[in-house]
C-alpha cells in the first residue's frame, strides 16, 4: 500500500499530539488525586430541611470521634451555606453536599475539592487539605442569574495542640 510521505508526516504528528494530551489529561489526574466522585446517595431534595443531617440547626464541621471532620452544607440559589467554616489542615475531612433547587457546581480553588451538587443526590468529596489560609468556595455550574455571586468561604487552620 502506498502512503504519501507528506501522509505519513502528519499521521506521526497527530498521533504524537493526542498521545501528548492523553498524557496530559493522565499526569494531571495522577499528580492532582483527581478521579471522578465515587458515591451515589439518593435524597429527596424537597424535603432536606426536614432531613436531621441536612437542616439548618445540623449544618456545618465536626470533628468525628476519630478525629476526622465532617462538614455538611447545603448548596442553594445563591450560596453555599454554612457561608463560612472553617476545618484543621492535614486532617481527613469528608465533605457532604445536597441542593434543594436546581444543579450547583462547587470548587475550592488550589485544592482537588470540585463537584457538581446534583438535585436528588448526596456529593461527597473525602480530602486532606494541605495548605493553611482562607480560600473561596464557588459555584462552576450556571445556575441562574446570580450564579456569579454564588460563594461562601474556607478557613483551613493549623492544627491545634
Ligand atoms: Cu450555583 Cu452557579
């Protein structure tokens, strides 16, 4: 069979190119923990308010008996609530969001915390954080026409003692 050089050239080159970004999309992926969320949780999301985990009074960190924190916050046009709260570094931490409305995305900038809050499920994101500071904690999914105010805040502390 024959194949023009010129053909030949362009076939290496483009080759080599998707195997670049290929590479890429895998070093990222490796290098950052990221990997798609695992958990699939069902929850009647007319009735979160109602739910013990999901109401106001309940939302929020914890820290768990075995040291890790839980923090529990509900997405919602327009704002992430808790509006801020605030959770120790390098402890594992186990992230837990539900929506009321409609779908919400949720990413904390230099961190691999970033979801979507999808109606009717639980997002769950298990992390250690590993930079002190405070960070924003914003909505990548359009929402509606305040989705562009759509944040809340993050305090990662030192650890105490
Ligand atoms: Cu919530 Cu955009």
């Amino acid at each position: 069979m024959h194949i023009d050089p010129l053909e030949r050239t362009w076939v290496v080159v483009v080759g080599l190119l998707t195997a670049m970004m290929l590479g890429t999309i895998f070093y990222t992926a490796w290098s950052g923990d990221i990997h798609p969320p695992s958990n699939v949780e069902v929850i009647d999301s007319t009735r979160l308010h109602l739910t013990e985990e999901f109401a106001e009074d309940n939302l929020g960190a914890k820290t768990q008996p075995d040291g890790s924190v839980r923090v529990t916050m509900v997405a919602t046009r327009y704002g992430f609530y808790p509006q801020h709260i605030e959770v120790p570094v390098d402890t594992p931490i186990t992230f837990r969001f539900a929506t009321p409305d409609v779908l919400h995305g949720l990413h904390i900038p230099g961190t691999n915390v970033d979801t979507m809050v999808i109606p009717g499920f639980v997002s769950e994101v298990n992390t250690v954080l590993q930079n002190t500071g405070t960070f924003p904690m914003y909505c990548n999914e359009y929402c509606g026409l305040g989705h562009h105010d759509m944040w809340s805040r993050v305090t990662i502390t030192s650890k105490q003692g």
